[in-house]
C-alpha cells in the first residue's frame, strides 16, 4: 500500500470469475470518494464487447480495467486469450487522480494474478484493440 489506497476484496473476487471461471468479459475499477479504496465499478458478462469495455473509460476521470482479450496467435494461427490490465488516466483528468492512481496500480495489479501484459493510455488512440494485440504478442 505504497499509496497508502487499499483494495477491496470483491476486486479479487471479481477478477478471479472472470479468470477462472470465464463468465466476465471485463470489469472496471474505480476509487472511493475519498481515494482511499480500489473498488469495482462494473462487471460485465461474456457477452459484452471492448467497445462497450472501452466506453467506460471517461474523458476527465482515472480508472483501472481488465479485458479478457480473445486474439489469434501469429505463430500458430489459433485462438487465444489473455487478460490484459489497463490504467487509464487521461490528460484532462485532475493531477491529484492521475498521482493517486498511477502510485497505487501496483497494489492492485499484485492482487490480481493473472494477467497477461498491461496497457498504460491516456487517449482513446491508446485503447484501439490492434495496439493491444500487438501489446499481448510482443509479452507472449
């Protein structure tokens, strides 16, 4: 807790259905109102799109994210999926936040075992699902 902002259980909790037992497609992290906890904003079922993933990140506010990303394997041809962590802090969101939540990542990125590689953006261009898949084939 080098930030001092703790994690909430059911973050783990959360992660750990979509990881095992494969019935999320994402789920989205937010702080508490006074930043002193991670908790989940929403989760949503397999049937959900990175569009939809994506549109829950806002303009001016800071959130973590994982994404079961479904993609195919360059070397092999075949199907594969990873989870991919996401920190995003866009530019016009307030200093504070953006301090906060880029010092307490870590914290919850420990928690949640599993994931495959981490996107860091600031920008909707940062979120376009060739980069991430590009991402995921160069840390496989």
């Amino acid at each position: 807790m080098a930030s001092g902002v703790g994690v909430d259980d059911d973050c783990v909790t959360q992660f750990n259905d979509l990881k095992l037992k494969h019935n999320l497609k994402y789920i989205v992290y937010g702080m508490n109102d006074g930043m002193t906890q991670i908790t989940v904003l929403k989760a949503a079922g397999k049937e959900a799109t990175y569009e939809q993933f994506c549109a829950e990140m806002p303009d001016a506010e800071c959130r973590y994210g994982v994404f079961d990303a479904e993609y195919t394997d360059p070397k092999t041809g075949g199907q594969r999926n990873k989870i991919v962590f996401f920190i995003w802090c866009p530019d016009s969101a307030k200093v504070r936040p953006k301090m906060i939540y880029a010092s307490s990542k870590d914290e919850l990125k420990k928690r949640l075992v599993g994931v495959a590689t981490e996107v860091q953006a600031s920008d909707k261009s940062d979120l376009e699902y060739s980069e991430v898949v590009d991402r995921i084939n160069r840390t496989a």
